[in-house]
DNA sequence: TTAAGCGGTGCAATGGTATTGCAAAGTTAT
DNA sequence: ATAACTTTGCAATACCATTGCACCGCTTAA
C-alpha cells in the first residue's frame, strides 16, 4: 500500500483512505471505468466523493477522461508523464462493440493530420470501435 | 424547395413540413448542432419532434451523429454517399476550443492505424481540438 | 360519407449523468 | 484544545436523452 501512497503524494494528492481506495480499483481495472461502474462495485462510497475523487486525479495528471462516444465519460489512469492540467496522452481508446468495454492501447499513438489552412490542432482524440482481442476468439 | 423534397424523398422519408425545415436549416449551417441549439434557433417547434426528426434523418444515412467530447451529441448533414444503418463518414471532426463550433472537416481522413494483435476495427472517429480557421485570425 | 388505419407531431413524464451547496467529520498546526 | 483547512456525505438541482400516449390530418376501404 506504501506504493499506492506514494504514487499520491508523488502527485501532490494528500493520500485519504478515499483515494487510496480508488485509485488501487483504478490499478487493478483493465479498461476504462464510469463514474456509475466505480459506484457499483466500489461499495464503500457515495457517488460525489468518487466524482471528486476522480476529479482531484484528473487536475493532478493521474488519470485522464474519456469521452468514448457512448455519452458516459470514463476514466483511466495515465501512464507516466502527464502533468496537472496538460495531459499529454496521445494514445489511441478502442470501444469493443461486443463487451462494452473501452481500453487504453498506450502503444498505439494517434497519427498526425494535416488539417486545412489555417486550422491549428492542439490535442487530438482517436476512438477506434470494433472487437477487442478478449471477444474475438 | 423542390430541392430539398428531393434530397428527402431520395433517402425515402416522407417530406413533411417539419422535416423541410429541419433540412434547410442544416443545410444552411457550417458548424454541427446540438438538439438544444435547434430547438433554440428554430423557433418552429418541439424538441421531441426535433429529435424524431433528426433520428429519422439518421437512420436513413442524410445525418450523421458527432460525439464531440463535450458530452453533447452534435449532428451534420452526411456528405454523399451514406447509407441506411452504415454510414461511412470518415472524416475528422474539429472542435475549436475558442469559438466551441465544431466542424466537419470532409477532406480530412482519418489514418488508418495499426491495432495490436487481435483487435479488428470496425469504425473510427477523431476529434481534433484546437482553433479553427474563423478564431484563428 | 364515414370509419379505420397510419404516419407524424406535441405534451407530459421518466431515467440517468453531471454538478453544486452545505453541513458534518476528520486532519493538522499552534 | 482550538482554530483553520481539507475531505466526505447527503440533498438538491440542472440538463440531456428517451419513451408513452393522445391528437391531428390524410389516405383507403366499406
């Protein structure tokens, strides 16, 4: 547990109980995790605190949001080097149409666009759908 | 508007009024539309209609849904060439995180990408975020 | 001509997620 | 132990999406 502590306070979160809590459930998902899921399976906790929760990780680069296209936001913890408010995640999140379930792909990286004159990109999202591995036996 | 009796009938709905309406102002727009932002701007009607209407216009491959990243559903006319059930829009979509438009970018492609073993893509969307041309100045 | 059937529309109502306000509980420094 | 600050939980609110149901107007069959 001294390791989840230590991954707070690396990250200048004051390591409550609360924290600790999620962030070791955030360690042990595989995919993304809603708000609604955390809730469900996290029994421990009212839905506020974990919104918070999730919010205090996200303005300290520790977990970055996912908006996958099914209108839920999820969440998953960032790999290294994501900073308070810049998150420099540029991998690619697969929406598996058989489980529901959406991944980060940390080595799959978002190709640059050319976009037209003019335009200028700052961050860029990529939501690739179809079956994951696990489904597609 | 013959024309847009048309654009209706060759994708088999029924032009009615409503639908008429609702297809000028999309065809008049630049930026893809919230549901609210209809209802806002075409004081005509009722949101539930609109919905229907634009649910309609979906299935039958004239529109097409954008999740955006901001939670909100945005809809813009298809380019040619979409179907019923599939829709095969390929493009990026912009969102310009001053003016908070978002755009389709028809020209623009999304890249193929290489996933890891075993997952099979189906669809793709990528949203770029950034400052559009209009902001840009 | 009337009655039945059907697509389309509008209103009311519901469900779900995100978000804020506030007060109680916990923590830390003096 | 007290004051100051942080964290948590409950209640309440605000939206957006979606469904149910009744009504309207049109077409079709008796």
């Amino acid at each position: 547990m001294k390791e989840l502590e230590k991954k707070l306070s690396d990250k200048q979160i004051n390591p409550t109980a609360m924290r600790l809590l999620a962030l070791d459930y955030l360690t042990k998902r595989s995919a993304a995790v809603s708000l609604t899921e955390m809730e469900l399976e996290m029994d421990r906790s009212d839905r506020v605190t974990l919104y918070r929760t999730i919010k205090t990780f996200e303005e300290h680069g520790l977990v970055h949001r996912i908006e996958d296209g099914t209108g839920i936001t999820k969440f998953a913890l960032c790999q290294q080097g994501c900073d308070p408010g810049h998150h420099h995640d540029l991998h690619v999140h697969f929406f598996c149409n058989s489980c529901k379930e959406t991944h980060c792909l940390p080595k799959t990286i978002i190709p640059e666009v050319v976009l037209p004159e003019a335009y200028q990109a700052q961050e860029r999202e990529l939501i690739v759908k179809g079956i994951c591995a696990a489904c597609a036996v």
